[in-house]
C-alpha cells in the first residue's frame, strides 16, 4: 500500500503559482497599459476640439469675406433691391387677389331681364276700354313707360291699379300720369311712366 504525504504536496511550488515580485509587475503593467490608453483618450479630444475650434473660424472668416463681397458688389446690391421689389408686389398683388376674391364672393345675385314676363303681366293687367299703342322697357325695366288710349279715366285708373298688383310691377309706382282730351265720344290718348329704380 502506497502512503501519501500530503504536508509535502501542499509545500511544493505549482509552476502557476505568483509570487510577489511577479504580482508587482503584473499590477505596473495594467497601471502603465491604462495609463496609456488615457493619454491617448486626452490626446484625440484635444485634437477634435482644435479642429473644431478651426472650422468656427473658417466659417466665421468665409462669412465675413462674403459680407464684404455683398456690400462692396453693386450687381449683388441691385440684385437684392430687385428681389425686394419683386417680393413687395408679390405682396401686393396677392393682398388684391384676395380682395377681388371676397367682392366676387359676396356679388349679388342679379336677376336676368326677360321683356316677356312684363307683357304678361300687363296682357293679365289689362281692362275693357285700355288699349296700349307703344310700351318701352328701358334700363333693363327699371323704367316703364306706357302709352295708349281709353275711353274714361275711371277705366285707366282700373288699368294702372291692376298692373301695379302684378310682380314686376309693384314696385314701380307710376309718377307720370296724363291723358290728352280728344273730340266728344272718342277716346283719350294716355301715358303711364315710372322712374328708374335706384339700385344700391
């Protein structure tokens, strides 16, 4: 039976095994590795400031030389004058559009001239003993103007009732009415006349 002696084992040296010494330099090789690797952290910041800065200063100088440019340039300034021009009528022109815009929009509806309708009405309006020799419808029919011959006044004032009940009529009194006396028995001459309607 073989016998073991294990304080002897534990005593012996493991070729893994780490003194001191080697533990100090391994721990300076990390120090000096992250050491390293900090400047060299500090060294790229330093240098992407300085570019940065640089470029700041460019762009300020290209900025400053083109300014100069503008203003020492007359093409660039009667260039700049013109595009100020052009943008006030723009203006301009679009404040006017849209003003023609809302007049066209509120425009009132205008009612179409139809000389048939009047003869109708007055074909309707019509009484015994009224005949109409001449009718003129003048401005559209604003103004009315009757001519004719009746054999009593009491008859055309029938006549002139009736016409003003009918639509395009009732708003068009008549100022002007006269008759021409004839010979006994025979008819009288008449003309009914409006005057013409005021339109806001």
């Amino acid at each position: 039976m073989q016998q073991i002696n294990f304080y002897r084992l534990l005593t012996k040296k493991s070729p893994y095994s780490v003194d001191a010494k080697h533990l100090r330099i391994i721990l300076l090789g990390w120090v000096a590795f992250l050491m390293f690797i900090f400047i060299v952290q500090l060294l790229y910041f330093m240098i992407e400031r300085l570019y940065l800065s640089h470029m700041e200063y460019t762009e300020k100088k290209i900025t400053q030389n083109i300014q100069t440019l503008i203003q020492s340039s007359p093409k660039i300034k009667l260039t700049n004058q013109l595009n100020n021009t052009i943008a006030m009528y723009t203006k301009k022109i679009n404040i006017q559009t849209a003003l023609v815009q809302q007049v066209l929009t509120y425009q009132p509806q205008v009612t179409p001239f139809s000389p048939a309708d009047y003869l109708n009405e007055l074909s309707q309006a019509i009484v015994p003993n009224v005949w109409l020799t001449q009718i003129s419808l003048l401005n559209h029919g604003s103004k009315v103007a009757l001519q004719g011959l009746t054999l009593s006044t009491a008859q055309l004032m029938r006549f002139t009732s009736a016409l003003q009940k009918q639509p395009h009529f009732n708003h068009k009194p008549f100022y002007n009415i006269g008759s021409v006396d004839t010979e006994k028995n025979q008819p009288l001459v008449f003309t009914l006349a409006t005057q013409d309607e005021k339109h806001d």
